[in-house]
C-alpha cells in the first residue's frame, strides 16, 4: 500500500498570500496518477487537479499541480476568502487507493 | 447536470450489517467511461477508499475491508450499492459515494461526489 504523507498539517495564512501544499508518498506512483481534493466542512470533497498537473473542470487557475514519482506540490496562487479548506492528495496509481492525511488551511 | 445522492439508516447496531444505497441521477450508471464507488471518513479524521464497481459488475475493494465489503449494482434502477457486516464503533463514518473516472481501462480520481450520509455505530 502507498502511504501519503502531507505537510505542513496545518497552515494560518491571509488572503492574497501564495501557498505550496506538499504530498509525498512511500514509494513511486505510476505515471503519475496523483489527484488533489478540497473540502470544506460539512460538505463532500470536491475534485482540483488530476494526474499531478491537471486541473478539473471549472477549477480556477490559482490553483496548480506539479510533481512525480514521490514529491507532490498543490499551489494556490494567491488565496481567496473562499480556498480556506483542507486539502487532500490521492493516489490512484495502485490499489488500494490512498488519501494523504490533508492539510488544513485556515485564515490568520 | 451529474447528481449522487446517498440514502440508509444513520444508526446501525455493533456487529450488525451497514446497508446504503447510491441514486445516480443525470447520467447513466452503465456508461463505459466510469466506475462507482465509495468512500469513507470517520468524524475528524481522513478519506479512506472503501470500493469500487463497473456496470458490468467487476468489483474492487480495500483489502483492509475486504473481508466485510460487498459492493453492487442494479442498471436497471441506475442505483450502486454497499454492505458493511459485523461493523464495530470503528466503522462509524460519513459515507460518500463517487464517480470514479475510468482512464486506460484502469480506475483513477473520483470526479463528482454525494453529499455523504452519517452512519453511526451504537447500540
């Protein structure tokens, strides 16, 4: 199984800042199939980018995906009232699928 | 517009069986392009993938649970299925269920998601 691992596990920022979200896995995801999600309490996740730079329908583009093999980023280029969430890495390159633990971003 | 919605009791006895059920509306549940699974988490805490199934029936489970999980789909009524048997507190969770798009004939990320349903584990 892979495991994820996110850091930091929480961040305290201001709008309009720059923020680099990291995921790091145990060992090499195929291809790379490494998706980021959001969420926002009471409320299901919601889907930003896949295959580690692609971002999702209807996604803006503040928010971008890079990284492979082991070493995964999500950036938000700078941040809106409404990005304050947990976000969660997922691997789908091996079953089982795994989520990363999520980082919690919250306002300062 | 794609829509999943949830549905079963919130409220299942220790070592009983955990049923819910997964309305897909907005789209067809035999499209070739897609899978459909569940996805758990426990209040406070992480996603955990649970299962996953193809129209034609081909299933996938997390073999952490495989053991307890039977996953289902009925085309004729566009709805997927989960059991959960012999569930523990530990099985407390909110579940979701997800469309999971399918890429080189292999599962991938889960695009569109139920609001998700509180099942509790108590006597």
């Amino acid at each position: 199984e892979i495991v994820l691992t996110q850091s930091p596990g929480t961040l305290s920022l201001s709008p309009g800042e720059r923020v680099t979200l990291s995921c790091r896995a145990s060992q090499s995801i195929t291809s790379p199939y490494l998706a980021w999600y959001q969420q926002k309490p009471g409320q299901a996740p919601r889907l930003l980018i896949y295959g580690s730079s692609n971002r999702a329908t209807g996604i803006p583009d503040r928010f971008s995906g890079s990284g492979s093999g082991t070493d995964f980023t999500l950036t938000i280029s700078r941040l809106e009232p409404e990005d304050f969430a947990v976000y969660y890495c997922q691997q789908y390159g091996s079953s089982p699928f795994t989520f990363g633990p999520g980082t919690k971003v919250h306002i300062k | 517009q794609l829509q999943l919605q949830e549905s079963g009791p919130g409220l299942v006895k220790p070592s009983e069986t955990l049923s819910l059920n997964c309305s897909v509306s907005g789209g067809s549940i035999s499209s070739n392009s897609y899978y459909w699974g569940w996805i758990r988490q426990p209040p406070g805490k992480g996603l955990e993938w649970v299962a996953s199934i193809y129209y034609d029936g081909s299933t996938y489970y997390n073999p952490s649970l495989k053991s307890r999980v039977t996953i289902s789909v009925d085309t004729s009524k566009n709805i997927f299925s989960l059991k959960l048997n012999s569930v523990t507190a530990a099985d407390t969770a909110v579940y979701f269920c997800a469309r999971q798009v399918r890429f080189l004939e292999w599962l991938s990320f889960h695009d569109y998601w139920g609001q998700g349903t509180l099942v509790t584990v108590s006597s």
